[in-house]
C-alpha cells in the first residue's frame, strides 16, 4: 500500500497548484443554486402558508438543494475521466502496463486526493451559505440517518468514480470521448437529481429511474438524508447502490482487460 499511498500524496501536492480555482469554481456554483432556490420561493409563494409540491416543504426543498450541493462537493468527478482519456491517447499509458501499479487504484488514489483539497477549498464558501440559509436547513432526524448516509455518499462516490473510468476507457476504441461523456453528464444531471428531486416526477417515471444507477449518484443519499427514505425501503436502497458499485467495477475491469488487448504504442 506504501507506493499508493505515495501516488495520494503526490496527487495532494499536484492538486494544491489549483486550490485557488477550486475556492473560485465553489463560490460560483453557489450563483445557479441561488437562481434555482429563487425559482422554488416563487413557487411556494403561489401555494400560500404551508403548501408543499410532492410532500416538500419549503425548508425541505431548499434543504434538498443545499445537501446536493454539499454531496456534489464530496463526491462529483471533475477531471479524471479526461486525464484517463489523456493517457490513452497520447500513449501515458504505456508505463502502467509495465510497472507492479494498477491503474485503477492509481486513479482512484489521485481522485480521492483531488476530492479531498477540493473539499478543503469548497467547505468555506459552502459553508457560509448554508448558515446564511440555517433557518431552512432541515438536519438529519438521528445519528442513525447521518450513518446511513454517510454510507451512501461513500457508495456514491465510488459509483461516480467507476462509471468516469468506465467511459473514458473507450478512448482504447474511441479517437474522442467528449461527446461520450457530456451524454453521460446530461443523462446523470437530469436522472440523478441535480435539476430536481426524483420523487415530485411522475410514479410511473420515478419509478423506470429506479432500474438504472443514476439515482444512486445523487438522489438517493441526499433524500435518505433528508428522511424520505427510511426503513426497510433504506435498507433495500443500500443494497442496490451497493450492487451498482459491484457492477461497475466488473465492467472497469472486464473493459479495461479488453481495452489493453487492442492498445498500441509506437515510437522511442
């Protein structure tokens, strides 16, 4: 574990060059989030004292925004998928396939470093503004819904991070993953929860959502959070993002094994 635990405090050193663009990047995702809780105060304001839109209230909702975003900061791939298409396409790769290093948990090393400086940087302005909003921050019912979902971010995040190594490895097939990884981000900003929580969507939807993994990237830790999911409904939850993340392991593998039969890297 020593030489991974080098590759984390490289990837710590190499990330702290951006810690000022990060600060920056989390003080302006803070711009939309207020757009978007505007927009839902409007919203209620129609429904008078006490209305609710799919058994959220006001709090609960601007409550739903406020932990997505603080979810979004723990666990949201940024770069790396990128950089994994980088090193195929311009041969990086090459060491790795003759050094005693996987390159999955080389990845996974620098992801997590990134995650963590990332947080640092973020928790400031972050933090700021759900204090400024504390009179509508719900907090989690007990100790017990904040170990649930500390869980689900930990799975969630590992989900995130599978499913980006995933999609950047068909650059072993593919010239240019670009377009590849925006329809995946488009279908996880809609599917997952960013725009709005699944749950006000219609059953039969909601429903359909159930059967793919983007709930599980962000919808379901937030809304165990906020206690809609409790349970033996909780349980089965888990277990499911649990799964997700088996499955998407499999599939980094068996694609990454495929990806380095038909790899080639030519010249000095």
């Amino acid at each position: 574990m020593r030489k991974y635990l080098h590759v984390f405090n490289i990837g710590i050193q190499n990330t702290l060059v951006y810690r000022f663009n990060f600060l920056f990047r989390a003080a302006f995702t803070l711009v939309p989030l207020t757009a978007m809780l505007f927009v839902w105060r409007t919203i209620y304001e129609g429904k008078g004292e006490g209305g609710d839109v799919a058994g959220y209230q006001l709090s609960q909702m601007i409550s739903y925004y406020l932990v997505v975003t603080v979810v979004d900061m723990f666990t949201a791939v940024t770069e790396d998928d990128w950089q994994i298409a980088a090193d195929i396409r311009e041969g990086q790769i090459s060491q790795f396939m003759v050094k005693p290093i996987d390159y999955l948990t080389y990845r996974f090393c620098l992801f997590f470093s990134g995650r963590a400086i990332y947080t640092a940087c973020a928790i400031l302005p972050i933090g700021l503004f759900i204090f400024y909003l504390r009179e509508h921050f719900v907090l989690p019912a007990d100790w017990a819904t904040a170990g649930w979902f500390t869980l689900s971010v930990i799975l969630t995040a590992l989900l995130q991070f599978l499913t980006s190594f995933t999609m950047a490895l068909l650059a072993f097939w593919v010239l240019e993953v670009a377009t590849l990884i925006f329809i995946l981000f488009a279908f996880e900003y809609v599917a997952g929860g960013h725009m709005f929580p699944l749950d006000i969507l219609p059953p039969a939807v909601h429903d359909a959502l159930q059967f793919t993994p983007f709930p599980y990237m962000l919808f379901f830790p937030v809304s165990v959070y906020l206690g809609r999911t409790t349970g033996p409904e909780l349980i089965a939850g888990i277990c499911i993002q649990a799964m997700w993340v088996v499955l998407a392991f499999c599939l980094a593998r068996f694609v990454w094994h495929r990806g380095i039969r038909r790899y080639g890297a030519y010249g000095g």
